[in-house]
C-alpha cells in the first residue's frame, strides 16, 4: 500500500510539473519599447497597458516594458518593431518619416485644451491622420495620449511680441519645428536636449521650449527661470503594435489589445493635466515665474503657426481635412 501511495505521489508530481511547463509555454509574451526613462507618463502607460492586458486575458499574455531607450533610440525600436524583432513600442512623430501626415499629430497651436485635443484624438482627427498609415509602414496605431503642451522657458521674462523676435531658441531638429519658430522671429538652434542646460550656461542660447515636466525634470527653471504658458504644440504619442502579429491574433485578443490601449491612453490624458499642475507648483516654489502671454502674443503665434502649416499642405494630400476636423471639435 505504501509502495502504491508512493507511485500515485510521484505521479501527481509529474503531472503537475508538465501542467506547469504548458502553462508556462502558452503565455505570451510582448515586449514593448520606449524612450522616456521611469516615471514618465509615456512609461507607466506601458506599463498599464501590460497590466490591462494581463487581466483582460487572464493571465495569457506578459508584457515586457523597455523604457528610457533601452532597446535603443526611436528610430531602431521603430524598425525592430516594424520587422516583428519587437512586438510594439511607443514614439510620436517620429513615424511621419514612414507617413508624413503622423506629423500633423504635433500641429503649431492647433488646439486649445487638453480636452480639445483629446476629442479630436479620440474622433475623426486621429482617424483621418492615420489614413493609409498601416497600409505603408506595417505598424498599427493603437491609440494616442499627450506627454504635454511646450511652452517657452528664457531667461528673460517674455512682456509681448517685441520680447520674442530674434531671441536665439533651442528646437527639435525637426523641419516643423525649426519653420515654425522662424515663422515666429525666433533665432531657432537645432539641437539636442540634453545638450541645452550647457548651451544655456555658456550663452549659446536664450531659452527654449518643452512641456513643464520635461522643464521641471532637468530643473531649467534655475538657468531659465521664466516660463510662458504659450501651449503653442502638444506633444503626443501613441502605442503601435507589428501589423502581422496583431492580424496573427484570434478576434477576443485584438479585443483586448485595443481595450487595454484604451485604457492606458485614458490613465495618460488625466495624468499630464495633474502633472502640470505639480510642474507649476514647483517652478513658483523655486522662485521661477509661470505667466500667461496677452491675447496679441497668442494671437501673432497663431498667425505663424498658420503660415507654417503649408509644410503640411505641400506634404499631406488630406492636411485641409485634418485642419478642418481638428477645428471642428473646438467648440464642443
């Protein structure tokens, strides 16, 4: 009886050993990569979004974050994820080299609000931008969700109109940047980020413009302690998923994908307003200054911003009907 209890022991034991490995062998696992380090908005939304989906599936799928470019810089986790080396990955306009109407996502002061921008993003805006995109680039939009508005930070306190033109400005080295900012007067400076805080202490330039978590991230309110809140572009981003593996999904799975996206996006757009909120606080507890321009200052970047929009119009063959839909929402 002994030896028999023993075998059936024994037994239950590799049975329940080979449960585990099938188990084990049917999860699966989706390694997602981005460029914001820990704590961003952009990175907990990855991680969010790995969250969801392990609850939506019951535990099917595993989602690995690789933030602060630990799979490398945009533009390699953009092909490793085109190629399927990676299953998604998180980036913004850096797409519109594949899909030039993806820059359109960071159009110059082309919306008012977060909630402006959130209806445009969650409705016909977002759908006439991607159009053709997955088509041309084997990636799939998932959703949208802002890292927030850039606003100026200077040296010296922007009063008006005159205070702006000329004033030397570090800008993304990007073609609607860098035109925009000429569009405004504004002695626009390619360069990197993390090049500005030296730039700024050996004068190269005069200030620059980012959203207030970046500014309060690298703490530029000590060399630049004037912040204008000209919101004048929102940066956003999106999840993209590889086309082929998305489609290689049964139906209830694409479901869940698409649902925890949602959600994540959702976490994002409530947390940047809070974030600002934190930004600004800690820029005025560091006696820097946070002030509102005058409506002839938003009034004449608007006018700029408008002229710098035929980038657009030579470019994308649909920019009038994403101007006009994003416009459309503003006075919902």
């Amino acid at each position: 009886m002994k030896r028999l209890i023993a075998l059936f022991l024994a037994v239950g034991l590799v049975l329940g050993a080979t449960a585990g490995v099938t188990s084990a062998a049917a999860k699966t696992v989706i390694k997602i990569a981005g460029m914001k380090p820990e704590g961003e908005p952009e990175t907990i939304g990855m991680k969010n979004f790995g969250k969801y989906l392990t609850e939506l599936s019951g535990g099917k799928y595993e989602v690995q974050v690789f933030p602060n470019s630990q799979l490398g810089k945009e533009d390699a986790y953009i092909a490793s994820t085109r190629k399927g080396i990676i299953q998604m990955c998180a980036t913004g306009t850096q797409t519109s080299a594949l899909h030039p109407a993806m820059a359109m996502l960071e159009t110059p002061m082309l919306y008012d609000s977060y909630a402006h921008a959130r209806r445009a993003m969650e409705g016909k805006t977002f759908e006439l931008i991607n159009k053709g995109f997955t088509e041309k680039s084997g990636l799939r939009t998932l959703n949208a969700f802002p890292l927030g508005f850039r606003h100026f930070y200077t040296k010296k306190m922007l009063n008006g109109v005159a205070d702006l033109k000329g004033l030397r400005m570090r800008v993304p080295n990007i073609p609607l940047y860098t035109n925009f900012a000429k569009e405004c007067g504004i002695s626009g400076q390619p360069m990197p980020f993390a090049e500005v805080p030296g730039a700024l202490d050996q004068g190269v330039i005069d200030g620059g413009d980012s959203p207030l978590s970046d500014i309060v991230a690298l703490k530029m309110y000590e060399i630049t302690p004037n912040i204008t809140l000209t919101g004048h572009i929102l940066v956003i981003h999106s999840l993209y998923i590889n086309e082929k593996f998305y489609q290689s999904l049964p139906e209830q799975d694409k479901q869940w994908i698409n649902e925890a996206a949602r959600r994540s996006a959702d976490d994002i757009w409530k947390m940047v307003e809070e974030k600002d909120a934190a930004a600004k606080k800690t820029i005025v507890e560091n006696k820097g200054t946070v002030t509102e321009p005058s409506q002839e200052f938003r009034d004449y970047m608007k006018a700029a911003a408008e002229r710098s929009w035929k980038l657009f119009y030579d470019t994308v063959p649909n920019a009038k009907e994403i101007l006009e839909s994003a416009a459309a929402y503003r006075a919902q």
